[in-house]
C-alpha cells in the first residue's frame, strides 16, 4: 500500500526475522497522524503494536495524541507520565518517543510435533487475543519482541501438555476449545509487563497426511459399525414392538368383547331406569297439574273478590275526593268574593279620598289663579274699551257726548248703525 511506500522504509523495520504465524514488532513512522493507519496493516508481515514518530519540529509545541493510543513522552532523557488521547502541550526538551495501541490484538502461531498420548505427532495452531493495559510496564519491562517470544513459549508448554493427555482418535476434538483454565494461568504472569490475555481457542489440528487419511478410514469405520448396530438394534426393536402390539391387540379385542357386553347390560338397566322415571314422573305430572289447575282457580277468584273490593274502594274514595274539592272550591270562592268585596270598598275609599283631595287642590288651585284672571280681565277690558273708542272715532255716523266710558261699549254693540247718544 502507498502509506507503507511512503511512511515505512524496510530499514525502519524492527531488527527481528519475520517468524512464522504472527510476528510482532515495533515500526517507525513520519508522523503520528498515520497511526491509525499503519497499526491495521501488516508491512513486510509484520504486526505493528509500537509505534516511534519521528522528531518533530521544535516550533511545533503541540502534539495530538490518536484514539486508541497511549504516548510515552521524555523531556532531557527523563521519562514522562503517559500521555492520554488527545491535544498536549509539550515544553521544550519534551520528546513523544512511543505510540503504544490500545486495541485487542490478533496473535496466531503454529506448534509444531506435539506428542499425543499414543505418541503420534500432531500440529496445533492457536489463536490468542491480548491487549495491553499498562503502556508504561510494557515497553519499559518487555516490549514487542519480548512479547512474541513469551507468547509463543506460554502458549506451547499449554498445548503441548493439552495434546500429551489426548488420544490420537480424540485429537480433533481440540479443535475449537476454550482453555479457560490456561488463559487464568497465562494472565498471572502476563499482567506484570502491562498485558492481559482475553482470549485462547485452538483454532486448527493437523496431522501428517498418511496418518489423517488412516484416521479418517477408522473414522468412517467406526461410523459404519456404529450405523450397523443402531440399524440392528432397530430392527429388534421393531420386531419387539410387532409382538407386543400382536399381544396387545389380542388382549384389547378380548377387553372390547368384555366391554361390549357390559355395555349392553349398562343400557338395558338404564333404559328401565328410564321406563320407570318417565311413569313415575307422569303420575307426578298429572298431580302437579290438577293442583295447579286448582291453585289458579282459586287464585284467580281471590285476584277478582280483590279487584271488585278496589274498584268499591275506589270509587268511595272518588266520590269522597271530589265532595272535599267541591267544598274546598266553595269556600275558596267565598273567600276570592269577601276578599273582591273588601278590595273594592278599599278602592273606593282611596278613590274618594284621592278626588276629595284632587278638588281642594283644583279650589286652591283656582282661588290663586283667580286673583291673576282678575288683574288680566280688567286689563282685557281695558284693551276692549280703547277699541271701541277707536272705532268711534273712525265713524263719523256716530256723535257721543258724555263722560261715562262704559256707555261708549254700548255704543259699540250697536255696530256701526248711526246712532247718536247724548249722557247728561
């Protein structure tokens, strides 16, 4: 891949021979941006779990940590703390010198020649899951290629003793176990340089090709005789069965036979059972229905005394209810008249009273109004006689003589005839 081209030349590779199955190693990278790449691959077959950046630049004072990494960093030669994911500030003389993973890793090798127990010899590969959890123990206690040669040698003595207590027939029965109690072992020790192992299955079993085809014909030889037996013993047992189901049906005819004659000695008792509860429960019947004819008769005649007695009942009731309301309406209508009589006697009285009192206003009234007509009167007459005067003067028929006032009225009713009035 170009990122191994470009970022991994063979010369920065770890100085370990490339071992067969998983090779661990430490691999040296341009920049730690390209460690999430790098730690996936496998460059040159070899398994990445360290990772050495180069140096960086002395005016870069800030350094990012990738997820799923540890940084192990010295300043002057001095080791640092681990630096966690993430951006750090780094002051001068400071130095990342290792990216530690902090993924499960994948470690798988061949074991080759182990004894079984008939002394065969059987090829065993295993696949182990490990992950480091103390960067600072690893790389400082063990490192990479320390790492790979202590799984290789745990996980031989484990399989190599696993395959010694096996049969060579029972060999392949491995394949795929789960060795808990190995992986508890293994941890005790590991834990120490900062890893733990999570998981041992034994992947594959192998053996010479001679040796396989011969257990592979027992195998099926083995199969074969156990096919024969099962078929044989199912043929005893169906023949077995036959017998047994010859003997059972001939003693369950013999049961039905039984059965059906108790039957048909149950149903002829239970049909006279039955002759003789229907005749009993006829004779019940007719009974029950002469007794119950002459109940209704006679509670129909009790039903029709108690209707004539209610109707009787009722009708003196009636007759009583309606000689009380025709008393009752009587004196209510007494009442409504005395109380009409009383109502308009009071009436009257206030209306005399009220027109009695209307006059003596309407007298009062009209004695101050009397005295204010008799000034307009004299007025009126006043008006009247300067009138006539004038009309006595337009009319030249008329000669007045005399002092009198009211003798010119006169003179005036007269109209305008020729008169001539003398007043001494």
């Amino acid at each position: 891949m170009n990122i191994i081209a470009n970022y991994v030349p063979t010369h920065w590779l770890s100085s370990a021979a490339k071992r067969e199955g998983t090779t661990l190693s430490t691999i040296q990278v341009k920049s730690i941006d390209d460690c999430h790449e790098l730690i996936g691959l496998k460059p040159s077959g070899f398994t990445p779990i360290v990772l050495i950046p180069k140096r960086r630049p002395l005016k870069n004072i800030y350094v990012r940590v990738p997820d799923g990494f540890t940084g192990l960093a010295t300043r002057w030669g001095k080791r640092l703390p681990p630096f966690d994911p993430g951006r750090h500030m780094l002051l001068p003389g400071t130095r990342m010198v290792f990216m530690v993973t902090r993924r499960s890793n994948v470690f798988s090798a061949p074991i080759k020649n182990c004894k079984s127990k008939d002394n065969v010899d059987v090829q065993i590969e295993v696949l182990l899951v490990f992950k480091i959890i103390s960067a600072e123990d690893f790389i400082y206690k063990l490192g990479p290629e320390k790492l790979d040669d202590l799984l290789r040698a745990s996980q031989e003595d484990f399989v190599r003793q696993i395959v010694r207590n096996t049969l060579l027939i029972d060999v392949y029965s491995l394949q795929g176990r789960n060795t808990e109690g190995q992986l508890n072992e293994m941890n005790e020790k590991f834990r120490t340089y900062g890893v733990i192992v999570d998981q041992i299955t034994i992947t594959r079993v192998k053996l010479e090709d001679k040796l396989a085809d011969t257990l592979q014909k027992r195998a099926e030889f083995d199969i074969r005789h156990d096919e024969e037996k099962q078929k044989q013993l199912f043929d005893m047992n169906v023949l077995n069965h036959k017998e047994d189901l010859s003997k059972q049906q001939n003693s369950s005819n013999e049961r039905l036979k039984e059965m059906e004659k108790e039957n048909d000695q149950m149903i002829a008792e239970i049909d006279r059972e039955i002759a003789e509860i229907r005749a009993d429960t006829k004779a019940k019947i007719s009974v029950i229905e002469a007794e119950t004819t002459a109940r209704v008769n006679q509670v129909k005649a009790d039903a029709e005394m108690e209707a004539a007695k209610a109707d009787a009942e009722r009708i003196t009731r009636v007759r009583d209810i309606q000689a009380q309301a025709a008393f009752e309406r009587d004196e209510i209508l007494a009442q409504i008249e005395q109380t009409q009589r009383e109502s308009k006697a009071e009436a009257d009285r206030i209306i005399a009273e009220a027109e009695a009192a209307a006059l003596t206003i309407l007298a009062k009234a009209e004695a101050e109004a009397a005295k204010g007509l008799e000034k307009k009167r004299q007025a009126d007459l006043a008006f009247a006689d300067v009138d006539i005067i004038s009309g006595l003067a337009r009319n030249k028929e008329i000669a007045v003589s005399g002092a009198d006032a009211r003798h010119l009225a006169m003179a005036a009713a007269v109209g305008n005839g020729k008169m001539v009035y003398h007043n001494s």
